[in-house]
C-alpha cells in the first residue's frame, strides 16, 4: 500500500517511485487526499532529481487515467499539435481545420494565455459568440461532423494535471522537463490520439530559449509520448521573433484569416510556412500521405482552394459563432480605438528582437494576463511587427500599437523601441525549422 510521505522520502533521496506509487500519487493529487503541501514537495523533489524516461512514461499514464479518456468511431485517424508556446503563433487555427480538410479528425483541446505567450482560446474568443467551454459529447459530435473542434479542457480531462500544474506555478518548479513532458501528454493522451505533431519553440520568445534545453524538451516529449503509444515527432522551430507579424488575440485572427483566404503573400510568410511543416509531419504520421513532403503539398491545396476556410467557418458556425464569418471576418472582429505606429530613433535593419519584451508589452496593454483570472482586451496588441533582416526608418515603422488608449500605447512606445537592435550590416535570419525530432 503506497502513501505520500514514503513516496516522498524515496524522491528526496534521489530513488525512483515504482509504476504504483506513480499511479497512487496521480490518483491522490485528483481526488485530494495529496495535499497541497505534498503536492509542492513532490513537484520540488522531481524538479531536483529527475524521474528518467520511464518515470516520466509512468507519470504521463498514471495522471492521465485519473480523468475521461476519450474514445473515437471514426473513418480517419485522430491526431492533434502541441506547441510550446511563443508570441504571434495562431498555427492552431491554420493546421487543425487544414488536417480536418485532408481526412484527418483533430480533437484540439487548448488553453489560455498566461505570461508573454498568448492562448489560443484567448484568440478564438475574438470571434463574436465563439463559445470554447463545450460538453465532451458536443465536443464529439463536432468533431465527428466538421473534421476539428478547438476548445478549452472539460474538469474531466487529467485532473491530476490541473492539480499539479497550479502547484508547479506557485512553487517555482514549472521548467522541470519531467513535470512539462507530463503535463502536455496527460492532456493529449486522454484526447485518444494516433498521431501527435510537437512544436517545440526556442530563441528569445520560448520558455526553452536555448535550444539545447529546447533539443532536450522535444526529446523527452517524443520519447514520452511514443512510449505511451501515440505516434509522435516534433520540430523544434525559431521564435527569435514573433511567428505572425502580429500579436494580440483579434489580430492574430486576422493573419489566420489572411492565410486561410489567401490574401496577398499569407501563403510564403511564416507562420503558413511553419503550419505547412507541422502539418506534413502529421499527415505522414497519421497513414493520410506517403511521407512529410507529400503531407505538405496536400496541406498546401487545402489552404490554396479554400478547403480549410470552408471547415474553419463549420467549426466557428457550430461553436456558436457566426454562419458567414469566414465570408465577412473583416466586419465581424472587434478592433482597438488607437493605433499608434512607432518608427526608429535612426533607420537601420533589424538584427535581433527582443521577442518576450513584444509579448509583455501586450499583456501591458491588456491582451494578455500575469494571473489566471485576469480579463483581457481581445481588440489590443501589435501589427505589422518588422521582421529580422528588414530595414526601418521614418517610412517602414518598427510596429503598430494597437490601445485602448493613446495614453495606454504611449506607455509601451519606449520599450517597443528597445525590444528591437538595429544594424547597418548584414543580418543573419535564423532558420524557422532548427530540428526535427522523433
């Protein structure tokens, strides 16, 4: 018979827990009888010495059995993309009905923003009567009808996990890789995937800003989650600047739609770069295209005849948002009363951002939340962010704030200026794909 404070004194001594006592700390930390205190001490205890590869398997399955596993009747494989986090990154919102349009069925349970790094469902809520808070059974139904659903997590998926991750917030233990492997699969794998694509982000934007700690992370989540049965790889991709050349929930709706509806050069910027990648991977993984090059050129068609916006505007339709939006997006979002653009103090291109400082500034502005009952802007943020490697002066701003107020973006204008160096040499742009995993 396990107990917390035998499971705990093993931990501190630097002992692995058995597959039980994993089991029974998962189960204590979802029904309670693992305080809080417990709670932290565990978190501290792996933080500090490490569960291995099998640990970090056993922890992944025994938190995710605490809670609903979702099962599939479907005539397509179930798949789903996971992203680290970073600032301008709406692939989601490309990638999950661009699958759905190839035959694939993407169950995409997703989350809030916290921090400099936006939340998807922040972002969809953007959207006029966008409801993300579904029954399991809708949310089934949804996917089983329009090929995709992204919505936020029911309280009966890998409870162990919100337990956990609100203990990990507040006891300095959230960048332990064992605990951050844990906590995304629970997720994904009580979704009942076949397939998972991994986004695993590094530079000055990411959580892993160094990409060996990046390369590590990636590692251990394909390990993870292949160990637990799900096929998955991952890329590792550069976030030294946003992904979208806007941030903030509305106007990152607007670079979806762009891209979704083909407007100007959307299809070779980044951010549909980077979605045509993942999506390829996912496509091979899944048996819907003989390998990831092949899985990109049906990715690709999906966007370019519209296929993905049909099921996009389905998806929004269905969660409550309205029927003609991907007919009328530009009508139905709501925008900022101020935009303010800010230009450099000299001209020059740019050689390095600051791209976390981009993201703080538009929590600054309201678009985003330090703590997680924090209400937000939807309508705030930056456009027409300057990429690296382009040239700035008196006519090429180096961003649009987008304020409530004029006071409101004067406020951030400064640090906007500084979260940006600027040469007069030539500037090296990173590649946006660094690695591939699995």
């Amino acid at each position: 018979m396990s107990d917390a404070r035998t499971i705990l004194e093993k931990l501190r001594r630097g002992d692995r827990p058995t597959e039980a006592e994993l089991y029974w700390f998962a189960e204590g930390l979802a029904c309670g009888t693992v305080s809080d205190a417990q709670a932290g001490a565990f978190a501290m205890a792996v933080c500090t010495h490490g569960l291995g590869s099998d640990g970090r398997v056993q922890l992944t399955n025994a938190m995710t059995e605490t809670g609903q596993r979702l099962k599939w009747r479907l005539d397509g494989p179930v798949v789903d993309k996971h992203s680290t986090g970073g600032v301008g990154d709406c692939v989601s919102l490309i990638l999950a009905p661009a699958l759905a349009a190839c035959g694939a069925f993407v169950p995409m349970i997703s989350g809030r923003g916290l921090g400099h790094t936006g939340g998807t469902l922040d972002k969809l809520e953007a959207i006029p009567g966008y409801n993300t808070d579904v029954h399991p059974d809708d949310f089934q139904d949804i996917v089983a009808d329009v090929g995709c659903a992204i919505v936020g997590a029911s309280a009966d998926i890998a409870p162990a996990d919100k337990r956990l991750y609100a203990v990990r917030d507040v006891t300095g233990t959230v960048d332990s890789i064992d605990l951050i492997t844990a906590s995304i699969l629970s997720k994904k794998m009580a979704s009942g995937l076949e397939a998972l694509i991994l986004d695993v982000k590094t530079g000055s934007g990411a959580f892993m800003a160094e990409p060996g700690a990046a390369l590590d992370l990636a590692q251990a989540l394909v390990g993870t989650a292949q160990g637990a049965g799900c096929m998955t790889s991952a890329l590792v991709s550069d976030m030294n600047q946003p992904l979208a050349a806007s941030a903030g929930n509305a106007l990152e709706i607007i670079e979806v739609m762009e891209v979704l509806t083909g407007s100007g050069d959307a299809l070779d910027q980044n951010l549909a770069k980077l979605t045509i990648a993942l999506g390829g991977e996912l496509l091979a993984l899944g048996g819907l295209a003989a390998d990831a090059a092949d899985g990109e050129g049906r990715i690709r068609g999906a966007i370019e005849r519209g296929d993905a916006a049909s099921v996009f505007g389905d998806m929004v339709a269905e969660l409550g948002g309205p029927a003609d939006f991907v007919e009328r997006w530009p009508d139905r979002l709501p925008a900022a009363r101020v935009m303010l653009d800010i230009h450099p103090s000299a001209a020059g291109q740019i050689a390095a951002v600051d791209t976390r400082m981009l993201g703080e500034i538009v929590v600054r502005l309201g678009g985003g939340r330090m703590r997680a009952k924090d209400r937000i802007d939807l309508t705030v943020g930056l456009s027409d962010i300057a990429r690296l490697g382009e040239t700035v002066d008196n006519s090429r701003p180096l961003a649009r704030i987008h304020a409530a107020t004029e006071e409101a973006g004067r406020a951030v204008a400064a640090d906007l200026r500084k979260a940006f160096t600027l040469s007069d040499g030539v500037v090296e742009v990173p590649p946006l794909i660094v690695e591939r995993i699995g």
